[in-house]
C-alpha cells in the first residue's frame, strides 16, 4: 500500500482524475476497456467532475457502483443521482455504460445476484475491474462493508445486501469482488478521518477497511486526514 500526502481535498480530487484517466488509456489500450467502480463523497464528486476534463477513451469506460443507499430515483441520498450530476452531465460517456445498482428491487437478494452477474457480463467471470475507488469513514467502514455487519463475512458472492446503517439498507461490492481489482485508489479527506487513515495504513483488520487487499492499493489524502500540515509519500507493507 502506497500513501500519498496532499494539501487539500481538491488536490486530493485533482489528482485522483488524473491517475483514473492514465489508467483508463493504458486499459484501453491493452484490453479495449475500462472498467472501474467507484463509491460515493463530496470529494469523489469533485474527481469525477475533474475526470471529465481529462483525455480518457469515454466509449471504452463502463463504470460500476461499489455501494448503493436502498432508496428511491433520484433521492439525493442515492450514489447514484450523483454520479449522473458529476461525470454523466459533463463528460461523453455513453449514458448505458453506467450501471446503477438495482436497489428499487423489491427483492434485494434477486437484485444482488442480478449486479454480480452485470459485473460478470463486463468484467469476466470471475469478475476483474480494473480500478475500485473506495472511500473511508470515521468508523473504519469503506464501501458499504460495515463494522459488525454480517456482510463482512460474505466470500461466496460479488454483491451483498447489508442491514440498516445511517439509516438506510445498502448494496455493496463485497470483499473478494474488490480485492480482485487491478488498482484500489483509496481518497480519505478530512480530520475526523485521522484515526481510521492510521489503523487503515498498519492494516488494523478490527475495522472493515483493514481488510481490502493492499497489494494495488494507493491512498490518496490531504493533511488533515494524515493529521499534518506536509504533504508526503509512504509505502507501507504490501
């Protein structure tokens, strides 16, 4: 795991962009795609608008859902309204090579298999995505992989159902479909993450977080997250 200390969240942002949209060329380039699944924030909403200002082969991207809240379209608690708002509505992305979550299902399990088979369709089977952007809370939670969740111990299927957190029921990418990825960029902005950036780095697994693969993984933060006012590189173990 590499850890990259930036000044701000919109560093943070700006450079998350930029290190998508390489690896969207390179993807492209080798496989004639790109496949990446992204989870939902205030900054990664600011990477994505920055995205679409970057030179990426937008006919060969498919982007998927790491986790998605149970509510109703268009309901500003949903990744998804905002997603559309961030990357759809600025860059030339074919509308279909967004795939939403089906959490208006009224069966959540059915609707879980049925996004694990889309992930198949696209990625292979089993299913590989070139690049997983995960987020962190204060809590250690990251996707929708929640602390004392039975959804934790999920390792025979890509997608789950959680219970009720903050609120709302979700959707979530599970353990083995995120540790499959090629690349996991990790954007941790904030100090009230400081606590949970430390035990994701010494990969504390008493937190969900510490639990993702850290071979491909880089971590992207700005100095309050890391609890100082320099900007930094770390490699940490692997």
């Amino acid at each position: 795991m590499r850890l990259k200390v930036l000044p701000d969240a919109g560093a943070v942002a700006g450079r998350a962009a930029a290190i998508i949209a390489e690896q969207a060329r390179a993807a492209y380039a080798a496989r004639g795609r790109f496949v990446m699944a992204v989870s939902g924030g205030h900054t990664p909403w600011v990477m994505l608008r920055l995205l679409a200002r970057e030179d990426v082969p937008w006919n060969g991207v498919h982007v998927l859902q790491v986790d998605e809240r149970i509510a109703p379209a268009g309901d500003p608690d949903r990744n998804l309204t905002h997603l559309r708002e961030s990357l759809l509505a600025n860059a030339p992305l074919p509308p279909a090579q967004i795939y939403p979550m089906p959490v208006e299902s009224a069966d959540l399990a059915a609707a879980a298999a049925e996004y694990a088979a889309t992930l198949e369709k696209i990625a292979g089977s089993p299913a590989v995505l070139d690049l997983v952007h995960l987020g962190l809370g204060p809590d250690g939670h990251t996707a929708s992989l929640i602390p004392g969740d039975p959804v934790l111990d999920v390792v025979d299927r890509d997608v789950a159902i959680t219970g009720v957190y903050q609120g709302r029921q979700r959707m979530t990418l599970t353990y083995p479909a995120i540790d499959r990825a090629r690349q996991i960029l990790w954007l941790v902005t904030g100090s009230e993450k400081t606590k949970a950036l430390g035990q994701l780095l010494a990969a504390d697994s008493s937190i969900p977080a510490g639990r993702v693969t850290r071979g491909q993984a880089l971590v992207l933060a700005d100095a309050a997250a890391a609890g100082t006012g320099q900007t930094s590189s770390f490699q940490g173990a692997r």
